[in-house]
C-alpha cells in the first residue's frame, strides 16, 4: 500500500506540470523562461523524479498495466486506438515540415521556419529515442504474453526489443509543444492529443507505462531545447523585421 501512495504522489506531480504548461497564459513566455538553460536545477530534479517514476512503474505497474491492456485485443477498442496511435508515427511530420519549409522560404518565412522547427522537433525527438532503443532493447510486452520475457537485454536490434523509450510518445509530444508555441491558443488540444496517442501505446500493448513517460519527456524536452537554442531567435528576428 505504501508503494502505491509513493507511485501515486510522483504520478500527480507530473499531472500538476503538466496542468501548469497548460493553463499557463503566457506560454511562449513559460517555455522561453522554463528551458534548462535558465532553470537546470528545476529541469534535473524533473529528470531525476521521472527516472524514478520510470523505475518504481518498471517494478509495480508495467506488467499489470500490460496485462490487463493484453485483455482487450481484437475488440472495437483496439481498432479504435490503432486509428489514434497512427498519429504518433514521425513520417507524416517530418514530410510536412520540410514541405512547408521549400514551398514559403521565399514567400512566408514565419511559416517555413514553423515547417522547419516542425521537422527538427521531430527528427531529433525520434532520432534520440531510436538511439536509446538500441543501447537499451528493452522487450516489447509482446515478449511477456508470448514467452514471459521482462527486462533489458541491451543493444538489440530486432523490433519485439526496442520498446523503451516510446518513439510514438516522443513524436506526439514534440509536435504538441511546437503546436503550442506557434498557436498558443491550441495547447490544450495539442496537449491532449498527444496524451490520447501516448496512451494508445500502452492500451494497445505495443508499450509500457514506463517506455511512454520517457518517450514524452524526451519530446518535451528536446523541442524545447531546439526552440531556445535556435527557432526563438528565428522567430523574433522576423516579429522584428515585420515591426
């Protein structure tokens, strides 16, 4: 019971976070002021929350949470979240960015720089989750239903071994926080988009908890790192040129 109440307190402190980039007013501001530039010890203590958040979903609530995803195959349910989860794959994304960048560089510069910040969200968002794949080949739960197979088995290459982080989880995340900072006013339904993809991953069982919280925060956090280190100056520059 104790370990539930702990795995619970960390799981609503993500939630509040969460809830905090939402609501806030000023968003473009929060991210700007928010980055690990300006606040690394806030960025490593989050870091540090959600690998132990990570770890305590990997000891307790990984395999139940599979389990009873495992339930509901070949039901209506699963044909619906396989439609959702389609949204989480970076394909679409990085094509229509790099799109949007070639046809209005001459003409929109703001919306070939948005093209732009959309495809290297994505890009290094999926790239960093690919990578860490590899190193980790963390089973799929395919694995756990087929053969009861739970754990790392470190540099593996075949797809039931890279399920840790979620690649989907990452994708849907660093397309919301580009949503969110070009349109601000569209942050909630990009927020909740990419929650409702990051949880397709878990109710198809194609993830675990644990793989869907890492892959959302290395969304988050490598396309506010892009945004801060590079696309801000971009956009304020032509704010300026338009002034």
């Amino acid at each position: 019971m104790q370990r539930v109440k702990i795995f619970n307190v960390f799981f609503r402190r993500i939630i509040d976070q969460a809830t905090l980039i939402a609501y806030n007013r000023n968003y473009k501001s929060f991210i700007e002021k928010s980055s690990p530039m300006h606040k690394p010890l806030k960025w490593r203590a989050t870091s540090a929350t959600l690998i132990l958040l990570c770890i305590l979903s990997y000891t307790f609530a990984d395999i139940p949470t599979a389990l009873w995803s495992h339930t509901f195959k070949n039901t209506l349910s699963t044909d619906v979240f396989g439609i959702i989860t389609f949204f989480g794959k970076s394909y679409s994304y990085l094509v229509g960015g790099l799109l949007l960048f070639v046809v209005f560089r001459n003409t929109k510069p703001s919306m070939a720089y948005s093209g732009l910040f959309l495809f290297f969200a994505v890009a290094v968002s999926g790239l960093s989750a690919e990578l860490i794949k590899y190193i980790a080949g963390r089973a799929r739960p395919q694995l756990l239903f087929s053969k009861g197979i739970y754990g790392f088995g470190f540099f593996h290459w075949q797809y039931a071994w890279i399920s840790f982080p979620s690649g989907h989880s990452a994708t849907a995340f660093s397309v919301a926080i580009v949503l969110a900072t070009l349109y601000p006013r569209w942050r909630f339904a990009a927020f909740f988009a990419a929650a409702l993809i990051a949880f397709s991953r878990i109710f198809l069982a194609q993830h675990y908890i644990s793989d869907v919280i890492a892959g959302s925060f290395l969304g988050i956090l490598s396309s506010i790192l892009l945004y801060n280190l590079y696309f801000k100056s971009k956009f304020e520059a032509l704010e300026h040129n338009k002034i």
